[in-house]
C-alpha cells in the first residue's frame, strides 16, 4: 500500500504535469487568436528576446528556493538560531547590490550574452558547491559559495536585463518587462515546486529531527544539484541568444 508521505509528492508532480498542459494549450491559443495576451511570434520570430527570457526564468528556477533550503539546513543540521541563519544568508542579496550597478554599466559596453552567461556559470558552481553540504560543512565555506552566488546572480540579471529590452521595439517595451516578471514568478514557482517535491519524496510529512537528518540532508543535496543541471541548461540559451543590438 502507498504511504500518505508520497501523496504530497504524487500531487506536486501532477500538479507540475498539469501546470505544463494547461501552459501548452495557453501558448497554442495564444498563437490562433487575432489579439493575443502575449505576442507568442515575438518569442518565435526574435531568438534574442526568446531566448534571453529562458534563460530568465530557468535563472530564477535554479536560485531562487536557495535560502529556503539554506534556512533550513543551518538551523536543522547546524544547529543555528534564526538570527544568526539570517547573517549568514545576507550574504547572497548584499553581493547582488554591491555588483548588479557595475554589470549593467559593463554590459551597455559589452555583449550581454558573454556576461551574463558567466554569471549564469557562476550559480552553477556555486550550486555544485552546496550539493556537497555535510552535517560539518564550514559555514566560512557556505558564506563564500554564497557570496559566489551573489556575484553570479548579479552578473547575470542586469545584462540578461539589457539584452531582453534592447531586444526589441520600442512598441513592445511592455510586453518585454511583462515578460520578465512572469519568467520571473514561473521560476520561483518552479524553484518551489522542485524544492518540496524533494522534501516530500525523502521526508514526507514528519517533522525534522535527528531522526530523519540523513534524508533530510539527501533532500537538499538533490535540490541543489537539480538546479545546477538547471543552470548548466541555461548557460546555453544565455549563450546562444545572438549578438544584442539596440532595435531601433
């Protein structure tokens, strides 16, 4: 007999197989309609745009469920208070602040592609770093992979950004930041998804304790690596987007 603990998991992957039916006949009815809510040509007919608004969200989807996971190791395994879990974590968005100003000068100077595709190889070794968590993991190690994160994201997000709206007409300046929100949110969503679907699968329903670490911890390292292999994937759409020029 099926365990309840799996029916979590049962429903997040049916709930993921639904979400990308209901998407495929949205994006499909988008295409037949003479007034569309999103002007799916514009993806099909400009590869920059497309492929830059992958990237996107594949970003977004591999990065953002990191400080879930991370507050959660750090005080579980760890054995850290929440405030303490909070200084540790700042490190990633205050990387981001101090860096995201400089990429977005670099890349009005240079292709966005190049930067923004190693800022996208930067979170992917930054992810590869976490999949190897331990129960004695330096948290001076987790600090640096998340300052690593940090750089990567912020080198990623503006030029990614730049290209995206420098990509297109300026008719469609609406339609390119409303694209990027919603990669944005459909990654995030995505990231969660991903991110429980491990903790219901290996955990299932049971509290954490010193129990269930072992699980626990394999829970994480599998999120992390699914997102690195996520990140790699979006190193090619960054990558091969095609030379950014202002469309005029």
């Amino acid at each position: 007999m099926m365990g309840l603990s799996k029916i979590p998991a049962l429903s997040g992957i049916f709930l993921i197989i639904g979400g990308l039916a209901g998407f495929a006949a949205f994006i499909r009815q988008e295409i037949r309609t003479t007034y569309p809510v999103i002007e799916i040509q514009l993806f099909l007919a400009n590869r920059g745009f497309s492929f830059s608004s992958m990237a996107a969200l594949i970003n977004y989807a591999a990065t953002f469920a990191i400080a879930f996971y991370l507050s959660l190791y750090l005080q579980y395994i760890q054995g850290m208070t929440p405030q303490a879990t909070g200084l540790v974590l700042i490190a990633q968005p205050l990387m981001m602040a101090l860096f995201s100003p400089m990429a977005g000068r670099l890349s009005d100077r240079f292709e966005p592609a190049a930067i923004a595709s190693l800022g996208m190889a930067l979170c992917a070794v930054g992810l590869f770093m976490l999949a190897w968590l331990t129960p004695t993991t330096a948290i001076s190690l987790i600090v640096a992979t998340l300052l690593l994160l940090g750089l990567g994201f912020a080198l990623f997000s503006s030029p990614n950004m730049n290209a995206i709206m420098s990509s297109v007409k300026p008719a469609h300046y609406g339609l390119a930041s409303g694209t990027v929100a919603t990669m944005r949110l459909i990654g995030q969503m995505l990231s969660m998804a991903l991110a429980t679907m491990f903790l219901a699968i290996l955990v299932g329903d049971e509290q954490i304790t010193s129990s269930n670490h072992d699980p626990f911890l394999l829970s994480i390292r599998l999120g992390f690596a699914t997102f690195c292999v996520l990140c790699l994937i979006g190193i090619f759409f960054s990558y091969n987007r095609g030379r950014i020029r202002p469309v005029s």
